[in-house]
C-alpha cells in the first residue's frame, strides 16, 4: 500500500470503484425479489447470490477506503448519483423474471471474463479478494445458465418474455464494458484484457455460442455508449432507488444505526 | 422401558397382520389405543409410523400454520432490507429474511409429507394462503411503518417464536421435533440481530429513541394475542393430549412477559400497558386483554392493516409466476427424455 505512487493509486480507485458500484446495485436490485420470486427454493438461491454480491461489493468498498476514499458505509449511504459508477442498465427496476433472468446472465457473463482479467493484476490485496470471490461468481454463473436456458427451452411463453427481456436491456448494454474516461490506467496496471474493445469481444463470443445453442434471435452488436454510467451518467431510476436505499439513514447521519 | 418397546412392536406386528386380513372398526380403534400409550410413554412418532387421522390432520394444520407464518413472516421485514441503514445490517437482515423463508420451505415439505394420503402438494399448500384457507400469526397482518419495527419484529415475534417453539422441541412427531431444532437455534440468531438494532437504537439519538418506543407500543399488544387465549380451543387440547405441544397458551405467554418486562425497562423503554404488574408471592403477571375480538377477526378474515397487501405480494410470487414454474418443469422434463437412453 504505502508504496503505491499517486498515479498507481488513483488507477487501482479507476479500475476498482465502478466493479464495486456494479455489485452494490445489482445486490441491492436482487435483494429487492426476496420473498417474491417463482418459489421458495429460488428464494433461498437467489438471496444468497445477493448478499455474496453486497459482500464483494463491501470487499471493493473497502479496499477503496484503503486507498484513501471514505469508508465503505460512506461510500454506500452519502454519495450523490453523479458519483456513481454503476452501469446504467443494472439501475432498471426490476421488471418480471425473465427480465432479471435475461440482465443477470449477460451481466454475469461479463463479471465472470472481468474476475478473470482482475486476476492479471500486480496488487495482491486485489487479486486475494479476487481469487475467493471467483469462487462464488462461478456458482452465480450457473445459476443464472441454467435459468436462461430453462427460460429459453421451458414453454412457448417463458421464451417470449425472455426475448422481450434480451431486447429491452440489450440496446442499454454498452457502458458495461466500458471505462470512465481514457484507458490509459489499464496500461499502468498491466491489465490490457480490460480494456472495452476486448471484453466487448470476449463477451460477445461467448453470447453468440449461447444464443445460438438456444437458437434465440441474436439481437446484433451491442450500441455505442449514450449514457455512460462510469462518467456519473445514470437515469431517474438510480435517483429513485438511492432515495429509498438512504431514507433511514438520512434520519440522522451522524448517528450510528 | 425397552420391554415395554418391544411389546409394543409385538402387537403392532400382530395388529398389522389382522388388519390386512381384513375387518378395520375394531383394529383401528386398538391401534389408536397402542398409538395413545407410545405417546403417553414419551415415544416419538417418524413420518412412516401409523397415525391416527386426527392426528395427522392436527399436524398438517399445525405445521402448515407454522410454515406460512414464516413466509408471510418475511414480508414486513423485506421491506426494510432495501432501506437497511449500513451494509453489515443490510447484509443481516437480508440473511434473516432468507432464513425465514429456509424455515417456511422445510416445514412446508413436512406438511406436504403429512398431505400426501390427501394428494395435496406444494401449489395447493400455497393456493391456500391466497384463498384465506390457512391462517398466518397475527403479528404478520400489523404495519411495520420504521426501521424500528423491523428491529423490533427480531427482538420480540422472533423472541416470542424461540418460547413457542423451544416448547415444540419435545413434540411427539419427530420429524417436527428434529426440524425445530434447526430453526429454533437460527431463530435465537435473529432475535440476537434484532435486539442488536434496538440497542443501538436506545443508545442514539432522540429521533432513534422515540422510533423504537413507538415500535413497541405498536407490538406489545400483538405480542399478548401472539400466544393466544387463556382457554384453549379444541384443537389446542388434543394437540396438548397428542404431545404435539407441550406447554399452555397462558405458561408461554408468562415466560415472555417474565423474559421481556427487564430487556424492555433496561433499554430505558416503557412498556405501553399500565395494569401490567407481578404477583409478589405467585410471580404471575398481570396484564391488559389484548382486543381479542379484533386480533382473531384479523387472523380468520384476512382484515388486518396490511393483511391484503402481504397476500398480494405473495399472490405476486406464487400465482404471478406459475408460468416461470411451469416453464422450468417443462424444459426439465425434456431435458431428462432427451437423456433417456434409446431403447
């Protein structure tokens, strides 16, 4: 830690705030379907993967705060949604089982290539964290195969809403894979595989494999950036959901709860 | 003791043979009888074992009870999971709230066990609820409108919960028995969550302070009609005779009152009930009725403040999604003919 130099530094925050943003919402959209998905045994499955993403939220969090930012409540309870760095499409309320089945497993795809990359880095507090959180990515990953696939091969109707699912997020997909501003710290840190352009590719072999093993329509490229939630660019839906996420704790912030 | 087993055994051997030779009156009312002497010995009944149908019918609807109250149970504290103040109580209530659902979905594979002779399963256990065939805890229908609340549903329903089901443990069906373990250690978990949030309350500010008083003055009294009435019902009864429950309503609601009143005062809280005091010579509480008319209208009508709005969330999951269930039986379905081997 000590002998990280300033740039080092604030290349690691670059890298490390917009994974902790991306796990943070998509807990906290999880954790909204408790008790209210298709069965008593996917809410014991998805509730689970809920907290483990909040937990490598808090992990990123945390190691944030070892670089200096504020701690990783503070992080969580008192930034405005211009501080954000979350992908705009993980911000979506959520809509039917479908929908969040279709969000999940393309963001889970990308969370799995990106854990991998992490793996590449010369900051071992990183990779440490790293390493055990793969471990219950890999387990997120099947969950949500396995449910698209289910989807995609169960009735007439649970195909129909997972393709109406895929072509609603796909067209609000593109800053998932991207960086706010240049892409210069990928150099710094020796991490060139997460650049956009490579996990864009990676990404999309592996969505074409899939979409054509379940000969779903394939929806096309994903579109450039429009709002780019890495610059702090997010919709009325991360407001909303911050001012739900923050109304206890801005009863009294300087009170511990 | 081992004696008296083995001539039990001997006679339901025997018992067994003359009823598969056929005749049932005279059979049925002599196993009843053996059935009602392992009971009284202190022996515990396995899900295979024979059982009288009162029996059963008194299990089912017991433990179908106790499994919906804990899915219904989820939904006021739910609510709070995304307005949780801090990560570490996020991440606790979230655990909590999936540790209830854990609980409902166990006991209601007991009570889908117990319902196979009536061909009724999962989606008829839970149809119920939706069509107000099976009841769910009285404090489950009340509003939890602050963060209080959802500290205060752990401290208190969870607290009441441990009382009744610590009495449970030693229920004569055994598979309920052995279940309850389980759930009545992470029960004293959630009440340990809960109380955490309350002290932390007490000690803050005013604000935090007047929440979490106003939170008990709202669930004490649900709290009283949680263990239900002095006299017991029918049902209460037989179950008390069957071992299935061990303890009076009125022993149980004692024990929390006696458990309480000091964890409530020593918070620097009141409790909302001014006839509330303790024989010095019996040590038996005093205390207000609750409204029994209304908490009983309630819980047999479906018309407590947010009893609606709670099956409807539930009618949400269960009904609303029937299709997402039948999609994934149909695609496993096929999935299990496509790797059927060519015959």
């Amino acid at each position: 830690m000590e002998n990280l130099g300033e740039s080092e530094t604030r290349a690691l925050i670059q890298l490390i705030k917009p994974i902790a943003d991306d796990e943070w919402i998509v807990g906290h959209r999880g954790s909204e379907w408790l008790a209210l998905t298709p069965d008593l045994e996917e809410d014991l499955a998805f509730s689970s993967i809920s907290q483990d993403e909040m937990g490598h939220a808090q992990f990123y969090y945390e190691l944030l705060h070892s670089l200096g930012l504020p701690s990783a409540d503070e992080l969580v309870y008192l930034r405005p949604a211009s501080d954000w760095t979350n992908a705009h499409v993980l911000e979506t309320p959520n809509r039917d089982w479908a929908h969040t089945v279709a969000l999940r497993y393309l963001y889970e795809v990308l969370d799995d290539i990106r854990h991998e990359a992490l793996l590449g880095s010369w900051y071992q507090p990183l990779t440490d964290g790293v390493r055990k959180i793969r471990m219950e990515e890999k387990y997120h990953l099947q969950h949500f195969t396995t449910g698209f696939q289910l989807l995609a091969t169960g009735t007439e109707l649970s195909r129909q809403r997972l393709i109406e699912g895929i072509a609603d997020i796909w067209p609000r997909l593109s800053d998932l894979f991207a960086w706010g501003g240049s892409e210069e710290f990928l150099e710094k840190l020796g991490l060139p595989n997460l650049a956009q352009s490579q996990l864009k590719h990676s990404w999309t072999i592996r969505m074409e494999k899939t979409f054509h093993d379940l000969e779903l329509p394939w929806p096309g490229p994903v579109p450039g950036v429009k709002v780019n939630g890495r610059n702090g660019e997010h919709t009325q839906d991360l407001s909303d959901l911050l001012d739900v996420m923050t109304e206890v704790h801005q009863i009294d912030v300087s009170s511990p709860w | 003791m081992i004696f008296f087993k083995q001539a039990i055994a001997l006679r339901n051997f025997c018992l067994c043979n003359r009823v598969t030779e056929g005749g049932h009156s005279v059979e049925e009312t002599e196993r009843t009888q053996i059935f009602m002497e392992r009971i009284n010995a202190g022996e515990k009944i396995e899900a295979n074992d024979w059982m009288p149908d009162e029996y059963r019918n008194l299990l089912i609807k017991q433990i179908h009870m106790h499994g919906i109250s804990e899915i219904m149970g989820a939904y006021p504290e739910k609510e709070w999971v995304p307005k949780a103040p801090s990560i570490r109580r996020k991440l606790a209530l979230n655990a909590k709230v999936q540790d209830e659902i854990g609980h409902g979905q166990m006991l209601l594979r007991l009570a889908e066990d117990l319902s196979r002779p009536y061909g009724r399963g999962r989606e008829e256990l839970m149809d119920d609820v939706l069509d107000g065939r099976v009841k769910f805890h009285n404090v489950f229908h009340m509003e939890a409108p602050t963060w209080a609340d959802a500290g205060v549903i752990g401290f208190l329903v969870d607290g009441g919960a441990i009382i009744t089901q610590a009495m449970l443990l030693d229920s004569s069906y055994a598979p309920y028995a052995r279940m309850l373990k389980r759930i009545v250690a992470e029960e004293s978990f959630h009440m340990q969550h809960g109380e955490a949030v309350v002290l932390a309350l007490a000690e803050g500010s005013q604000a935090q302070r007047d929440m979490l008083q106003g939170a008990i003055n709202r669930w004490w009294e649900p709290m009283m009609f949680f263990f239900g009435p002095v006299q017991m019902g029918k049902g209460a009864q037989r179950m008390m005779e069957y071992k299935i429950r061990t303890k009076s309503n009125e022993e149980l609601r004692q024990k929390f009152i006696n458990r309480y009143v000091p964890r409530i005062t020593s918070l620097g809280m009141t409790i909302p009930d001014p006839e509330l005091r303790q024989d010095p010579d019996t040590k038996e509480w005093h205390y207000s009725q609750p409204d029994w008319e209304r908490y009983n209208e309630m819980v047999h009508l479906n018309s407590g403040p947010m009893s609606q709005a709670r099956i409807a969330m539930r009618r949400q999951a269960h009904e609303g999604q029937r299709w997402v269930r039948e999609a994934m039986n149909k695609a496993s379905e096929r999935q299990v003919s496509e790797h059927q081997p060519a015959i």
